[in-house]
C-alpha cells in the first residue's frame, strides 16, 4: 500500500447535491476519509452546502452543473450525461476511482491508468426499471415515447461499450455482481458498503409499532406498505420524503404516523424503539435494513435483491435470524410476513441482530477496499507493457 500513497488519484460520481444522501455518497465519504483523492461529479451542489462534510472543497464539475434546474434533478437531462461524463479531463492522475449507479464509470481513460469502478448498479434507467420508467413518466406515452425508447436503447448500447474502459470492477452485493455480469459480461469482486453501525443507539426493548424510513418513491413501495397496515390496523410509522408524500398522506389509515422527512437523531430514535422495520424495495444492497438491524431491531423485508444477504431469514436461520423475508411485493404478502413475525416476534434476539450488523462496519468497508486496491494495482502494473 506504501507505493499507493505516492500516487495522485482521481474519484469521479455521479451527481453531488443536498438530496442525494443515499449509500453510494456514503461509499464516496468513506472513500475520501482513506484516500487522497481529487473529487469530480457531473453536478456539485455541496461543496456550498454549510452542512457537508464536502463544504468548501474543490470538486470538478461538467457543464450540465449550469443548466437550470439541474440542483433539483440532473436525471432530467439523462440523455446528456454520457456526453457530460466524458468531457472530464483526467489526464493528471495514476489512479481513477468511480462509484457508480449511472455514468460515472464511464469517464475516459489512457491505458497507463488504473480505473477501479464500484458499482452500485448497473444503470437503472436503461436496464432493470426501464419498463417502470416508461409506464410512469410523461414522456413514456405515444410519439414522445417512442423517443424516449429510442433514447434508452442507445443509453444501453453506451452503458456497455463504456465498461470495457473500467480495468477492476467492485460490487456492492452479490446480487449487483450478478447484473454486472448479466450487463457487461464482467466480473465483479464484492465488498459490501460501509454502514456507520456506531451511530444507531442498540435498545432491547421495542414499543409496539412498526415503522419504515424511505425516499417516497414509486420503487420503494411504501404505499404497498401503507395499504398492508391500513388492513392489518396495527400501528406504522413512516419516515421519508419524495413525490408520493401527498399521496401516501391520503390513503394512510389513523393506525399510521405519516411523518415526513426527520432528522438523524429522531430517525434512529424510532428505529431503535420500532418492534419491527418493515421494507418492501427490491435493492441491490438496501443500506436501511442494516441499520435498523444495528439498532436491534428485527427486519421483514422483500426477500429479493440485497436483503437476501443483509437479513437472515428465521426459516433458514432459526435463533440466529434477524429477520422475515416475504417472497411478493403484494399486500397479502406483507401481511402474512408481519402476521408471521408477531407469532414468532419473542424468538428474535435484538444482540443477534446488532451482531450481525456489525459485519457491515466501516472497519470491515476499509480494509477489503484497501487490500483490493493493493492487489489490482500490482496486477495492472504487471500487465503494462
């Protein structure tokens, strides 16, 4: 790792805003806390934000940071983001680093430069949603869709030329190794990201709710929770904020606290105090389940996607289980899991599932990122002609 030091790096994302505070940006935090590394975006809107661990640096940027309304969503210009990603002139480090859920991996490379890229997901947009995002945007239907079908086919045919320019690939999960090499034909090493289990308070003793904290978004199907709660009548709590806040509003029952964005410390407040988290997104890792985990509280969650490896199942893992995993994203199919966990609620183990949750602390994170580095950089020099 000593010859590593030595070298300049650069670490490219997607998009750096107020709003985007999911586990990609935490990777990039844990990243910058270990590596000196030069920071590039398409946008920045953070290095001006009072309240950013990233306030008052200097971060490369692109020319959609100047187009209107790009602070609020530079998705809005996704056809212009191969274009903008690749105008970001790198040519002054060893080492590229990308984390990437869209276009970061695809910034241009000469052959003397290692690019290590950890992926989150492959592009949504173009791959896995690409029927969920036409059947709920505008510009979905009729003529304009037809364009915008047209857009994502040639979104795809770039998303897989552009990752023949990435020499190491990371995964954030098995699951996402999987789609890289359903997507790219790549191989991808997993290292799972890092989660701040320090932070959550552990407490044994839970109150008698539920609760879910989530971007309201279509994808994360809260109101699929909300309208499984309205049914079972049990008490939910829902944190978070988004486009299906006012809808979510509407149809949640008096059983359901509907309670909109919240700061840190009255999320954790009611994960720790929940009987249970309840999640029903299909993730590639899902960064929340683990969290709620480190509080000791028990999780039932969509067995599909990232919680297959973040929540232990109680049908396979008996006293050690952390969770229920439900196998539709249906009403009936949360209602089950929720009836499921109160008839077995008293055999969960709060200590298992802070224990197992440890398994994600950033020590872990930082090690097996390091020692990748280390390993691939050896490799990539002894390829060099």
């Amino acid at each position: 790792m000593s010859e590593l030091v030595k070298l300049k790096y650069a670490l490219v994302h997607e998009w750096l805003t107020p709003n985007a505070t999911g586990g990609s940006e935490l990777v990039v935090q844990e990243i910058l806390k270990h590596i000196d590394a030069d920071l590039y975006a398409l946008i920045d809107f953070e290095s001006t934000n009072p309240k950013s661990y990233l306030y008052g640096r200097t971060i490369g940027t692109t020319f959609l940071q100047h187009f209107p309304l790009a602070r609020n969503g530079v998705q809005k210009y996704l056809p212009l983001m191969p274009l903008a990603i690749e105008q970001l002139d790198l040519r002054q480090y060893d080492i590229i680093l990308s984390s990437s859920h869209a276009v970061a991996k695809g910034v241009l490379t000469s052959p003397n430069q290692m690019h290590v890229c950890y992926c989150h997901a492959p592009m949504r947009y173009a791959w896995d949603m690409t029927f969920d995002y036409l059947r709920s945007s505008r510009v979905g239907q009729g003529i304009p869709g037809i364009l915008t079908r047209y857009v994502l086919h040639q979104l795809r045919q770039w998303d897989a030329l552009s990752a023949h320019r990435v020499d190491y690939f990371i995964a954030n999960s098995k699951n996402t190794a999987r789609r890289i090499w359903r997507c790219y034909r790549r191989r991808a090493a997993v290292i799972y990201p890092p989660v701040a289990v320090d932070r959550f308070p552990f407490q044994a003793e839970k109150q008698d709710f539920y609760v879910t904290v989530s971007r309201l978004v279509s994808y994360k199907k809260i109101s699929l929770i909300v309208q499984a709660f309205n049914q079972l009548g049990r008490p939910l709590v829902v944190i978070g904020s988004g486009a299906e806040l006012q809808h979510i509003q509407r149809i949640a029952k008096s059983n359901i606290q509907v309670l909109g964005w919240q700061p840190d410390e009255v999320v954790d407040r009611y994960l720790s105090q929940a009987k249970a988290f309840v999640y029903a997104a299909y993730e590639d890792f899902g960064i929340a389940p683990v969290e709620a985990q480190a509080c000791g509280t028990p999780v039932i969650a969509y067995g599909a996607g990232g919680t297959l490896e973040t929540v232990k199942d109680r049908r396979q893992f008996g006293a050690t289980a952390t969770g229920i995993l439900f196998s539709e994203q249906t009403e009936q199919s949360i209602i089950k899991a929720v009836e499921n966990f109160e008839e077995h609620q008293k055999r969960f183990a709060p200590e298992e599932a802070r224990s197992h949750a440890q398994t994600f602390h950033p020590t872990g994170f930082k090690q097996r990122y390091l020692a990748f580095l280390d390993s691939a950089h050896k490799e990539f020099q002894s390829n060099l002609p």
